[in-house]
C-alpha cells in the first residue's frame, strides 16, 4: 500500500463507519481508509495540525467522504476550508450524508463538492453505494493535474 493516498472518511456514526469501512474492504480498495469522527477532527488531518502518528500526515486523500452533521464543525464548513486552501483545493470531496434538504445540496455545489450522495437506508444498497464511490474515486477518476497523480491509483 505504499504510495497511495489515503481515503479521508469524516463521520460521526459508528455504525455508518463501520458499513463504510466493511464496504470499501470488500470492494478490494487498495488505498488506506483513514477516520474522523467530526469537523475538527478532519481540518487538522488535512492541514497537518496534528501530531497524530498516521499516512495521512504524509500525503493528501485520494478523496473526502464528508458527512454533512457532524460534531464541532459541520461538513459544510470543512468543504469550505478545503476549497479555500490552494493546498486542498483540488482534492475530491463526496458528500455523503443522511440530509435530503434542497438547501444543503444547493449550498454543497456552491461551495465545490464534487458529488453529493444521500446515503441510502437499506443496508445491501448502502454497502452498494460506497463500494461504487470507492472504486470510482480511487481508482477510475483522474485527478486534478495539481494533484499528485501516480499516488492516487489503487
């Protein structure tokens, strides 16, 4: 797994972490999956604020799957800094959230999220889900010419 950028996943629910993670294990995702369980949490990952022994103080996510509840920081928030920053400007974030309210679709666009998911209910079209994001992510999509592109391939 050496040279693969991480996969960013910002979540406040055990259980949505721990289907997301079995998810993208069995979608055979190659990238390392690293957890935050709110905003804060996120922002100090991605703009390096911690002293938390991880990969993902080394290189920037493949991408962000971003809940928009979450504790301290809202996911909205944390698109924003991400936009905001040159550093993290060009990384993809995937909204995946419980929320169906027009407002947070159309202020996610605004803000530049790449993808806005509304996580599904049943648990055979949850797992579904994430693994198609994974893959497509992480594997299919061709990042951003800023962004270091031989590491984000699975």
């Amino acid at each position: 797994m050496a040279g693969l950028r991480p996969v960013l996943l910002v979540e406040d629910s055990l259980n949505d972490i721990e289907l997301t993670l079995a998810a993208l294990e069995r979608s055979r995702l190659a990238n390392p999956v690293i957890v935050a369980r709110d905003g804060v949490e996120a922002l100090d990952l991605l703009f390096r604020r911690t002293n938390a022994p991880n990969e993902m103080v080394a290189q920037l996510p493949v991408v962000v799957l971003l809940d928009i509840k979450l504790p301290r920081v809202d996911g909205l928030e944390v698109l924003e800094s991400i936009r905001r920053d040159p550093r993290t400007r060009h990384v993809p974030v995937v909204m995946l959230t419980s929320s169906r309210e027009e407002q947070d679709l159309v202020r996610s666009y605004g803000l530049g999220v790449n993808a806005f998911v509304v996580k599904p209910v049943g648990h055979r079209e949850f797992f579904d889900a994430i693994r198609d994001i994974g893959a497509f992510w992480a594997v299919l999509n061709e990042p951003h010419p800023g962004m270091p592109a031989a590491e984000g391939k699975a």
